[in-house]
C-alpha cells in the first residue's frame, strides 16, 4: 500500500514511528501520526493547518498531554493499531473521492479527522477543525501550488510532495538511471554510508566523463576528485 505514497507522507509516518519510540509505545496510533505531521512542516498537510491558523506547537503540546509514557524500549518499526489503520483506510479513501493517484500528507490528515473517536481527532475538532472545512483548504492549497498564484508554490514541498510514484515509474525503466544509481551505491558504499545522499548522486554523475553534468561542471572548474575531497573533509565546510 505504501508505494502509493508521496515521499513527504512516508516521512510523517516515519516520524510517527518515532514519535511512537520516544513514548514507550507499542503501536502507532493516530496520535502519533499527529505529531509525525506537525514535525513535517514543510508538507502540504503542515500547511493546511497553518492556513487555517492552526498553532502548531499548541497543538502538539496538547496531543503530547493526552499520553501517558509506556513501557516498550525496543527500538524498530512499530506495527499500527487498529485505530490508526482505520485512519490509513480513510486517507486511501478521501485520495479517491479527491480523484488523486497519490496519498499525501493532506490525505493523513483528513484520515485523522474522519476516524473521530481518536485523540487525535478530537484535539483537531477543538481546534475548529472539520472535514467539510479541511477538504476545501486542501483543495485550495492544491490548486494555488498548481497555479502558482499563492505563497504555497514557493513552499519547500514544492510539487514533488503529490507526484505520484506511476510518474517515477517512467524513470525507473531507463537503463541509464539504472546505472547511475548503481553508482551512486557504490559511491555510498566507497565512502562508508549507510545510505545513498544527493552528494553520492552527483559523484555517480560526474563517474560518466562525457556526460552532460560533468561536462557542464567542468566549465566551471569542479572535476569528481573535487567533489570527492569536499565530501570527505571533516564538518564539510
């Protein structure tokens, strides 16, 4: 189910993990997806709250009151709840009825208001918060970014937040993308890290000597050894 989700609502549910971790519970619940989308503030469900005048923190501070610390120190992914999986289902639904291939964070977050029986959802309601209401800010904050006519097309999200992942698809059946994120794997591997960043990316880049991006660099000066010695410098500066 989850390949159907934009990149920033994987990282909200990443962060309700950890949310989850840092409260000793055992499960992720809806709560915790709260809080995992107050922690992303740069997504378009963050947004939605701050158009509506929302106080992030306030809000958090509430939530954060209603729990109590449980007693699981295992470190991991923590299975959802059954509240909290009701939550995904009418996110997947409320994607549907708004005629999106994507589920994104403002998707989660109309989740979290229809499961109304949640902590979660009542902090939300005292807040003023309403389905009805949050559906047309989403669609607003949507159509503004599309257009390009509103703050939000100026947000970090960008567009990348909804495009969803048939688009990505298209790259992902190139040969040549292929290559290159072979080697940027093998860049991360080289210099020790456990996970592939921008910077490995442009190493895999630039190990094409005739490529379009080393030749465009190499106007400029910058060669991979360069490129290579600033990132391994200590506190790269």
């Amino acid at each position: 189910m989850h390949e159907r989700f934009s990149d920033r609502a994987r990282r909200a549910l990443a962060l309700a993990n950890r949310e989850a971790t840092s409260f000793g519970h055992h499960h992720i619940g809806p709560e915790h997806l709260l809080l995992g989308l107050l922690t992303e503030r740069q997504s378009v469900g963050a947004s939605v709250l701050r158009h509506l005048d929302i106080d992030p923190e306030k809000l958090r501070a509430e939530v954060a009151e209603a729990f109590t610390s449980g007693e699981d120190t295992s470190v991991g992914r923590r299975p959802h709840s059954p509240e909290m999986k009701e939550v995904m289902d009418h996110a997947l639904s409320e994607a549907r009825k708004l005629g999106h291939k994507y589920v994104g964070t403002e998707h989660l977050l109309l989740g979290l208001v229809r499961r109304q029986d949640s902590t979660a959802a009542q902090v939300l309601r005292r807040q003023g918060i309403r389905v009805e209401s949050l559906c047309e800010e989403v669609l607003a904050l949507l159509r503004a970014g599309a257009e390009g006519t509103d703050e939000v097309a100026k947000l970090e999200h960008g567009v990348f937040e909804w495009v969803h992942q048939e688009e990505l698809a298209k790259a992902f059946r190139s040969t040549a993308f292929w290559h290159t994120m072979i080697l940027a794997v093998d860049s991360a591997n080289r210099l020790g890290t456990g996970e592939i960043l921008p910077e490995h990316l442009l190493l895999a880049l630039l190990r094409d000597p005739e490529g379009p991006v080393t030749r465009l660099l190499a106007r400029k000066g910058v060669t991979i050894d360069w490129v290579r010695e600033q990132i391994t410098k200590p506190h790269n500066t």
